[in-house]
C-alpha cells in the first residue's frame, strides 16, 4: 500500500475498531500474553527493537506478534533534516511465511497511539463529556490524536494547540482543523513555561483532557495549573532524561496507567523516581473483567489521571492489520499477484 492509499484509508478509518484493536493487544500484553502457551508459541512477542546506522540515517526494525499477526516496522531516522520519518511496516503470513503486505506506516504509529489515548480516557476519565482538548505539539501526532478526540467526543467545542513558537506546520495544522470541525474552537498558543506568550495557566486550568506530544527535557506547564478531574496523556518522552511535566503532577495522580510497567520505568523521564507497583497497566484495566472495572473505578475516582505510554510492537500489529483489511474492502491495495513466483530459467 503506498502513502497515498494509506492516507485514504485512515481518512475514513473506524475509529471504534482502531479504539478496540488496541485494546485487545493491551488485555493480551497484560495478561501474560508474553509467556508460551501449549503449544510453546507466546500469543504476544516483542522483541528489542534493533537499529543499523548509515552515515545518514538511523533505521528502526520493530518486529511483534499478536496472538495470531506478525509484522515488522521499519522507520528511518534522518540524522539532519529530512522529510519526517520514512516507514513501512511489512505484514506476514503465520501459515507460510510468506509476505502478505506491504504498507506505507508514516502516519500509522501516531494513529495506533491515539487510539490508545482515547482508550485511555475511556478506561479511566472522571468525565466523559470533555470541552476543552489541548495538544502540546503540532506534528502528526497532534494530528491524530486531536482526529480521535474531536471525532470520538463531539463534547468537545475547544481545542488548543501549543507550540513552542508558530512554524507552517502547526499553521497549516490549526487551519486544518478548523476546517474539519467548524463546532470547534481552534486555536494555536505560543507558549516555554515558565516564560509565556499566552495565558497558559488559564488554557491548562479550564483543559479536560491535556496530551503532551514533544522531546521536552522539562516541565511544559505547572502541575498547580491542572484542574481536578483531567486527565493527561503523556507520549513524549523515550528517555530517562526527557520529561514532559511535574513530578508534582505525578505525585497528584497517584497511581499511573502505563502502556508497559516495565517499559515506562525504563525509558519515561517522569517515572524514574516512581515506585513500581504505582504503575497500572492499561491491559489490565481494560480485560473486562470485574477486577479491571475496579481498577478503572479507583483510577476515576483519583484527583487527576494520567497515561504514560512510550509504545508497544503489538500496537503496530494492531493498527497495520486493521488498516489492510479495509483497505482491502474498499479495493485501496495494490496487488503483485505473480510476487513469490518461480521465474524463467
């Protein structure tokens, strides 16, 4: 599939199913999916991510198994510039081996990891009826999530996007917006705490639900600021030296749902002094049982909430699975019928 198709599909992509793909990795990813079943295969492997360098670029090869899909992402890193970050992810057959897809992943990473926000605010929001959304950030993953969000909750009738200084990509981004939801205020704040070009504190005090979107290695806005009741998603931050808040706003939330416990405490700034069992995984609030509605039920019931998630290889699973086959209901694939046949001698 190429970009193109790709982007065609997500256009119109089923929210709801995206929404639910992830949350069946998640329960899976919880629940020991990782240990070997009878037959000795584990449901759910993701294995080190590996990375071989050129003088140009870094590439990223991120293979994963979902209980019965494999595939591998492939993303290069420029080291200057660059066009964003090329990806693909290669889908395969768990019967033969062979190839069954080929797609374009440039913006399937932050659509995976939108839905995995919403998922989170659904599993653990105090509120369902959201008005205020502000993004820190204006790349693609603003993009998706603010999609996800506006779309998911039609509550919502403000959304501010934060940047650290106007670029033609947050521009075109706030423009955009604006043109798919016409019922939504949208706007664009300048704004370095704890230097500001905009009332920051008023946007953040009257935000329902606040996503952090940067490389940032300090605070992007007071932990005072947070009302009761938000619920932040922090996305950021892959290193022990990045942090995108408070450690205040950690503190407040208590205990913290994450993507992976062992993940997070490893690789997210803001958890490194965070004790281990304060770390909740989202798989294990989502798994429909009556444990997990108790634990959703104990997180809604805290002063703020938040979900820290540095990604998982099973999402990518997820999102590229569901991608190919609408893509393949709608005939948006391209088809190399004659790709693993024998040539002429």
């Amino acid at each position: 599939m190429s970009r193109a198709q790709a982007d065609a599909v997500l256009a119109d992509l089923d929210l709801e199913a995206a929404i639910k793909g992830q949350a069946d990795v998640f329960a899976a990813y919880s629940a020991g999916g990782t240990k070997p079943g009878a037959d000795g295969i584990a449901p759910i492997q993701t294995p080190m991510r590996h990375v071989l360098a050129s003088p140009d670029v870094n590439m990223l090869f991120m293979p994963a198994r979902a209980v019965d899909k494999t595939s591998i992402k492939i993303v290069s890193v420029p080291k200057t510039g660059g066009d964003g970050l090329p990806g693909s992810t290669v889908i395969l057959d768990e019967v033969s081996g062979r190839v069954r897809a080929i797609i374009n992943a440039r913006r399937l990473t932050a659509f995976r990891n939108a839905a995995g926000s919403v998922l989170s605010f659904r599993a653990v929001g105090k509120t369902q009826t959201p008005r205020r959304l502000v993004l820190f950030g204006a790349g693609g993953q603003a993009d998706a999530h603010a999609l996800f969000f506006a779309k998911v909750y039609p509550s919502i009738k403000e959304l501010v996007v934060v940047s650290r200084k106007t670029t033609p990509r947050s521009t075109a981004l706030v423009a955009k917006l604006s043109k798919l939801f016409p019922a939504v205020a949208v706007s664009e704040g300048i704004a370095s705490y704890p230097d500001t070009s905009f009332d920051l504190a008023g946007t953040i005090k009257d935000a329902d639900i606040i996503v952090t979107m940067t490389s940032s290695t300090k605070a992007l806005f007071a932990a005072a600021d947070v009302k009761a009741g938000a619920h932040i998603v922090l996305v950021g931050s892959y290193k022990p030296e990045m942090r995108e808040v408070e450690d205040a706003l950690i503190q407040r939330a208590g205990n913290i749902l994450v993507d992976s416990a062992e993940a997070c405490g490893h690789e997210a700034g803001e958890l490194q002094n965070v004790a281990g069992d304060r770390l909740v995984e989202i798989g294990a609030v989502v798994a429909g049982t009556e444990e997990a509605k108790a634990l959703g039920e104990k997180f809604a019931a805290s002063d703020i909430t938040v979900f820290k998630s540095v990604g998982l290889g099973v999402q990518d699973v997820a999102i590229a699975s569901l991608v190919l086959d609408q893509a393949e209901a709608k005939g948006l694939v391209s088809k190399i019928t004659d790709y693993d046949a024998e040539g002429e001698e």
